[in-house]
C-alpha cells in the first residue's frame, strides 16, 4: 500500500509535503551522498534517505536543509535520524525521520543517490509521489500517481457525504431533545 512505517514520523506539528521522491542511499551515520545529491534537486522534490534505521547519528540539520531548500527541495523523509528541529519548524520545512540526535554524521561515504531505496519498509523509486503529513509518509509509484489521486479525491467526496449524513443525525437528534 506504499505506507512508511509509523516509526518514521513527522518532527514537528503540522509539517505537511507533497513531492517527487529524490533518493539517496546511505552508510549508517554518513551524509556524504546527501551533500552530493544537492546539484540533483529540482523544485518539488522530496528527499527520501535510507539511512539504514540508524538513530545513533543525525544525517541531516539545518544548514544542509537549507541547502536543498534554496534548491526546491520540498521536504524529506529519513530512516534514520535528524537534528535542529526547532530551526526545521521556523523553516516551514517538513522532515519525517526515525529520531532525532543530536550527534552530527560522518562525511566519508559511501553512498548513492537516484536509486531505489527501502525506507521504513517501502521500496521508493526517484520519481516517485510522496506524500506526507502529520499520519505518516505514503509512496505512490509514479505510474500510478493520476490513478491514485483519482482513487483519493472519490474517497474524500464519499467521506464528506457521510460526514454530513452524520452531522444531520446529530442535528436531528438535538431538535428532538
């Protein structure tokens, strides 16, 4: 179904995404193929990061977010962990992970990016639709990226029907009362 594992969540209330998966693989606590990947992004991409599940060191902070940010990057999702999520939320910038260290990474690789990745159990390719918000990240493969927002817009329509269905039983419900 493309859902990320709820271990891998948002880092700050309200961070909200939507983009084109822009990945990058990774050696536990190394960042060096993040920094690499920043001459590859295009506006609205998200970075998605195999991190390896490693908490133990932050892959990315600040400055380096405010790198891919300057670039279009416009969100990323980490298994594995980040740092400064206060300056992440003043940023408006939208990062799920596993943890939060404050240790800062290692910079020797290896790594690779635009690759399929595994993150929090999914397989992302680049191109890929992410979608993030306070529930958790989903992936959609890219070829099903219009069916998929077809299917969704027909499930929001039929649960605000419903909805309303409920709020006029609730109304009806207070007359009576």
């Amino acid at each position: 179904m493309g859902m990320v594992d709820s271990g891998i969540h948002a880092l700050w209330k309200g961070a909200r995404a939507v983009g084109r998966a822009r990945t990058v693989w990774v050696r536990e606590g190394d960042n060096k193929a993040i920094h690499e990947v920043i001459d590859h992004v295009q506006p609205g991409d998200i970075i998605v990061i195999n991190g390896q599940g490693a908490t133990n060191r932050a892959l990315i902070g600040e400055l380096i977010t405010e790198k891919l940010r300057v670039r279009g990057a416009v969100g990323m999702v980490i298994d594995g962990a980040a740092r400064d999520v206060d300056v992440l939320e003043e940023m408006g910038f939208g990062v799920w992970a596993r943890a939060v260290s404050p240790a800062g990474p290692y910079k020797d690789g290896p790594g690779r990016i635009n690759i399929p990745v595994a993150v929090g159990g999914v397989v992302v390719n680049p191109g890929d639709i992410v979608a993030a918000d306070s529930d958790g990240v989903i992936v959609i493969p890219a070829a099903e990226a219009v069916t998929s927002l077809l299917a969704g817009r027909a499930v929001e329509a039929d649960e605000a029907r419903r909805r309303a269905a409920i709020q006029a039983t609730a109304n009806r419900i207070e007359v009576t009362a």
